[in-house]
C-alpha cells in the first residue's frame, strides 16, 4: 500500500482590519474517504490563529456559501437533525487558545 492519496483546498471567505478567514478542506482517500474540514482565522500582522472551528463534512446538499467573513463578525452554517443551525461570532485580532 503506497501514501495517503490527499487533496487540499484552501478559500478565503473574507478579511476585515488585520484578520483573515479561510475555509480549509483536506481530503484523504486511503484506506477510506476522510474530510477534514476547517475555519481558520488568522491575525496578518502578527500571525496569531484568532478563531479555529472545525466544519461538518460535505453531506449530500452543500450550499454554495457555508461560511462568510464581513466587518469583523463569521458566520457559518452547518446541518444538524434539528435543521440548519447557523453560528455568528465575533472575530477579533488576538490569538486563541485551542
């Protein structure tokens, strides 16, 4: 059995002041189909990780727009059994804590 076979992606989905945010996704296809995906802010002056979330794996309808960045406020929105649940927080340019 040779390597993991692995794609990455990478988005920005918006900046506002100093931050980015990016939308990450990383498939892997041995042995099985993994997705990992992610939203990832970033501090640009610093180079400090301010907001880092993980994201549901595309299921068998994935809008076009899952996740956005604008005047310093991220919204995304991921399926749940109840519905669509939709998170909005505040992203501010200091680091995070894991």
């Amino acid at each position: 059995a040779g390597p993991a076979a692995r794609r990455v992606e990478n988005r920005v989905v918006g900046a506002d002041a100093n931050v980015v945010c990016v939308r990450t996704e990383s498939v892997s296809s041995k042995p099985a189909i993994s997705v990992d995906r992610r939203v990832v802010c970033v501090n640009v002056d610093s180079s400090a990780v301010v907001f880092d979330e993980a994201l549901p794996a595309p299921g068998l309808y994935v809008p076009r727009t899952d996740v956005a960045f604008n005047a310093g406020r991220l919204a995304y929105i991921r399926p749940t059994d109840q519905g669509l649940s939709v998170t909005s927080v505040q992203v501010v340019g200091k680091a995070v804590t894991p």
